[in-house]
C-alpha cells in the first residue's frame, strides 16, 4: 500500500538533531480586485517599486496579479510574519483595491480585460512580458490568471552527510540530487494526499469555463457558482489548463542529466500548433518562439527541482542544477487558503516539512513516462471527486485499489513519528498535533478546506464569498502594525528596485530582436 519506511524512520529517530535547519520560503499569488470584484486594470503600485527587480514584491502573469516572495529563512514563525508584513504594506498601498482570497478569479468575463504583466523597456522586462504574451496565445490568459501558493523546502546538509555520508554539498551533489528525485518520485506517488487536505477551489464562477463540453459536467447554482459535488483542487486539473504537447514530453525524474535533457529538448523541439501562430507578426511578438515550451519555467509540475541561477552568466534553470546539482524543492500543488489573510497557514507548512521529510526516507522505484502518468490518475481521482464516500486509491499502477482513507490513515503512522523527531525539543509537540488534527480528515471530509470553502460559496455564491473575504483582510491587515520589517526598508526596497529598472534599460547594447536571437541560438 505505502513502501515500508520502518528502517529508515528507526535511523531518523537516532539521528534526531539532523533535521534542524530545514531551509523554507514561499511564493504567494494574488489578483488585485476593484470593491465590486472585477479586476484591477491599473499598473502595478509605484509606491511599491518594480516588479522586475523587486525581490518581495512582483507580478506572475498579469499587471495585476501580485506575487509575494519570502526570503529563505529556517524559521517558521519568522517566513509567515515576513509574509504577512508584505501583505501588510501591500494592502495599505493599493488604495481602494483589495486582494482576491481564492484561487480561482471570477470577474473576469473577457480576456481582453487582462493586461499582461509589464517590465519596462528593457531587453530583460520586453522577454518577460512577451513570454507572458506566448503563454496567453498557447493556452489562453484566463487560466494563468488562476492563483496558488508555492513552497520552497530543502533539507539541511547535516541530513545528507548522516543520510549519504557526502562531506559537503559541492563534494556530493550528485548524490544530493539523486535523494530529491527520490523525494519528487515519492511525491508523484503519494502527493495527492495535499489536494485532498488543502485543495481550496472545489468551484469556480461559471463565467470561467469557456469550453461547453466541461460546463456539462458542472452543477451550476442560481448564484453563479459551478461546482463538481466532490471536487478538491480544481485549479490543477485540466478545467482550464491543456498541454498535450507537454503530455508527450516523456520527461521523468529519476537521474537528473535525462530530466534536464528533457526539458531542454522541449525548448528546442517545434510544435506544429505553436508555429501556426507565428512568432513576430505584423512588427508584434506573439510568442518567444514557436518550441514545445518557450523557456524551461513554462514545464508544468506540481513539484520542480531547482538552483538559484547564476544570473550575471545568463544561466537557464537548467544549467544551474546541471552545475550544481539540485539545491531545493518547489512544491507547486498548494491553493490559496482563502481562510487565511496571507494564503497559507502554519498547520499547511508544518504538514508539507513532515510529507516531504517522509518522501526522502521511503524506497522510491525509478518511474518510466508510463508509471508516472500512471501516478497521474491517483492525482485526477482526488483532485474531481477526493472526498466522494469511498474514493478508492490506485496501488502498484492501477494493479490494486484501496480506500483513500485506508492509505492516508497508513501514511500518517509514519508521519506521525517524524513528527515526533522534529518536535525533539518543541514542548508544544506542534507537528504532532498537526499530524492528529489532519489525520481526522480521512474519516471526516467535511473538515477539509474544499468541503469548508464548498459550503461557503454554496452560501453566499463565490463573488459575495470572495468580496467579503477581502474586504475583511485588507481591514484587518491595514491596521496591523508591521512586525519584522519597517516602513524603511520597505522605502529602500522600492528605490532600489526602481535603480536597478533604470540600469537595466540604460545598460542594454543589443536590439531586442539581436537580444531574442542570441537567446535563442543558446538553446539550440
């Protein structure tokens, strides 16, 4: 049912002090709304500085889509106040706007409504805002306006030492990065386990769904609201989002030179349906180019391996884990929280340390595309119908079926005693007691957060439930006084970010068009 992990979580157990030191930072989405819901269309806040240099406060996709970055830091309490001070100083200086608290947008009925992200006139900021130009002709911009929470977990090196008996992280990178992909495999395998505790967008506006054959699968209530009775995490299924390009990638995660051969074969491969759309057209760019995926970071995962590029080199994603081996993991499967003002709770944090810990200790098979795609359907079960009354799990590529409830119970006896190991010298016994409170979830589904936001917006309709989230959030947190950051570093981030904006575009020497083709002529 789950691999036995019994040997390993016994050398966890005496080697108890290796865990201190766990590296974590988060990435947080979100949409700008007017008071009455619809979507900011106004630039990003200058008062914050710019969003291509600023290092916590930028934008994804959209002009108005905020992304909120916490430095890397081992400390729990002090990422999630870091992260609330940025929500904190944000809502203070987006005038009458508020921040939208669910994962799936819902005014936004046309696409022409959305302006994609600008960067300035740089060569750097002109391929950031094309790229985005590329994923909205590819797929459409309403599904990249749909927003998550992503968090950035690594292992302390003292746990690869004792673990693999490597002297340093530059001596053992390969067999560092050999110990992710067997955490990314187990994830694949087990991860579903996350939408069904956290998966928060169990319904959507019905304006959203544009493809009619979707919309009659979908129970729509007088309220505007579409739903899937069941449902957990709709914001990863293929609702809005298709790749059958990507599906044929056959990138898997077993070494890490054929993950990123992978991956870079698909930046030079042509698709036949992206060429169609041209690249520059009529003097526009549609597109950065017409490949299967126009840079790396466009490969949808739930989970990546990654390293810090190193940026003055002009690094891909790519070649600075082919350098240095993998450095951390970006787990990518977390909704918004709408129950919290900053997307994300302690409770989800402590649980994800303890799932991932866990997936680095249990025996991991190399997976072929096959097995993996296999994995895939655990995935889909959970994500359209996770807490459908005797949801049962695929074992072994779909060679047994078990309970859902029956697995997660079984996962949870392992979680449990490394939670025992990371509360070594926490009275409060926090991850335990995480552990306890989730656990009840697979006997009682109502507690998850789908089932909770479900019977939210079956209430008062997702637009009500949304505004009013909001606007209690930017009350709340307008008058909170920051905690660890000042009004000053917030000023000096914004000047300096401005600076650096200012030098880009001054200290560009290639056209665009001679700076596009030297990138690309590097990939291929």
């Amino acid at each position: 049912m789950i691999p036995d992990v019994s040997k390993a979580l016994s050398w966890l157990e005496k080697h108890y002090t290796i865990l201190q030191g766990i590296q974590r930072g988060i990435e947080r989405e979100t949409l700008r709304i007017l008071p009455d819901g619809s979507l900011s269309k106004t630039p990003f806040p200058s008062k914050i500085g710019a969003a291509l240099t600023h290092p916590w406060v930028t934008t994804d996709f959209a002009e108005s889509m905020l992304e909120f970055i916490t430095p890397v830091n081992t400390n729990i309490d002090y990422m999630l106040t870091f992260l609330r001070d940025l929500h904190r100083y944000a809502s203070v200086n987006i005038g009458d706007e508020m921040m939208w608290p669910l994962s799936m947008p819902c005014f936004v009925a046309n696409e022409k409504d959305i302006i994609l992200a600008q960067y300035g006139t740089s060569n750097e900021g002109r391929f950031k805002t094309i790229y985005r130009e590329g994923l909205k002709n590819r797929y459409g911009a309403m599904m990249q306006t749909i927003s998550g929470v992503h968090y950035n977990f690594s292992l302390p090196t003292a746990f690869w030492q004792a673990r693999e008996g490597v002297k340093n992280t530059e001596e053992g990178k390969a067999v560092i990065s050999e110990g992710y992909f067997t955490l990314i495999r187990n994830y694949y395998r087990f991860g579903w386990v996350i939408p069904y505790l956290f998966g928060a967008s169990p319904s959507m506006c019905s304006s959203f769904i544009q493809d009619p054959v979707k919309a009659q699968a979908f129970i729509e209530q007088t309220n505007g609201n579409c739903y899937l009775p069941y449902a957990t995490s709709l914001r990863l299924s293929d609702i809005g989002y298709t790749n059958n390009a990507q599906k044929q990638l056959g990138i898997t995660f077993n070494h890490l030179e054929t993950y990123v051969e992978g991956l870079k074969r698909a930046t030079r491969t042509e698709s036949a349906d992206f060429a169609k759309l041209g690249i520059k057209v009529d003097g526009h760019y549609r597109q950065l180019n017409d490949n299967v995926l126009q840079i790396e970071n466009e490969f949808y995962a739930p989970i990546r391996p990654k390293r810090v590029p190193m940026a003055m080199a002009g690094e891909s994603p790519s070649d600075a884990l082919l350098r240095g081996g993998i450095e951390y993991i970006e787990v990518r499967a977390l909704d918004v929280n709408p129950f919290s003002p900053i997307g994300i709770t302690e409770d989800q944090i402590r649980f994800i340390d303890l799932f991932l810990i866990w997936c680095a200790l249990a025996p991991a098979p190399e997976m072929s595309s096959k097995e993996l795609e296999c994995a895939k359907l655990n995935w889909n079960r959970v994500i359209i119908e996770g807490r459908k009354p005797g949801l049962e799990i695929g074992i072994g590529c779909e060679s047994n079926r078990e309970p859902l409830s029956k697995v997660g119970h079984e996962l949870f006896k392992d979680l449990l005693r490394v939670a025992d190991v990371l509360d070594h010298q926490d009275d409060m016994q926090r991850y335990r007691n995480v552990c306890e409170r989730l656990d009840l979830m697979f006997d009682q589904p109502e507690l998850t957060l789908s089932a909770r936001t479900l019977q939210a917006i079956s209430d008062l309709g997702t637009a009500e439930f949304g505004i009013a989230l909001a606007n209690q959030y930017k009350k709340q947190l307008m008058v909170e006084p920051l905690a660890l950051l000042t009004e000053g570093d917030f000023v000096q981030q914004r000047n300096l970010s401005i600076e650096k904006q200012v030098k880009k575009e001054q200290n560009d020497t290639l056209s665009f068009d001679q700076y596009l083709k030297k990138l690309n002529d590097k990939n291929v």
